[in-house]
C-alpha cells in the first residue's frame, strides 16, 4: 500500500510507530478486507492490520517487551478502532 492509497488509520499507525521506534524498515498492511464477515469487522474498512517493525530500539528486548513498546505507541487506536494487529518485531542484528 502506497502513500497515495493509505487509509488514515494505516497512516497514523505508520507515523506514530516512527514517531515512537525510528524503524529502519517499517511495512503496515491492512488486512481488513480478509476479515469481512469475522467478528471485529468494521464496515468502515481498516480494523485489521499487520505490521513489521524493525527498529534499533528492539536490540536486546524480548518478544514481549517489543510488542508491548509497539502496543503503547498505539494504545488509543488499539483501544478505539483497531480491533486486531498482528506484528512481526526485529532488531537490525536478527535481519
């Protein structure tokens, strides 16, 4: 998905994990569109969403810590509009 077809979750999604992690690689995929029909479907579309984040700031962190540093820079739209995210999380040294 490129800047021009973002929606503005997927968006703010991407800003704030830049603002929070500086990634050196970062991916958002809306994935609501295989969800159509599943329970925490939004009809207004952009509920579902995978991300990969690798950041720096992930070196030395467990698998725990990294979601949960991915879950805090997101807690208001996790919390409000988002209703599933699944991550990958890696440091540099793991790609």
């Amino acid at each position: 998905m490129d800047a021009k077809t973002k929606g503005p979750v997927a968006a703010e999604i991407e800003k704030r994990l830049i603002e929070a992690l500086q990634p050196l690689r970062l991916e958002v995929v809306d994935d609501s569109e295989k969800h159509r029909g599943h329970a925490g479907h939004d009809s207004r579309g952009e509920s579902h969403f995978s991300v990969l984040v690798v950041s720096q700031a992930f070196e030395g962190k467990s698998r725990v810590a990294r979601q949960r540093m991915v879950n805090a820079a997101l807690a208001d739209l996790l919390a409000e509009r988002v209703h599933a995210l699944a991550m990958v999380t890696k440091a540099p040294s793991e790609i």
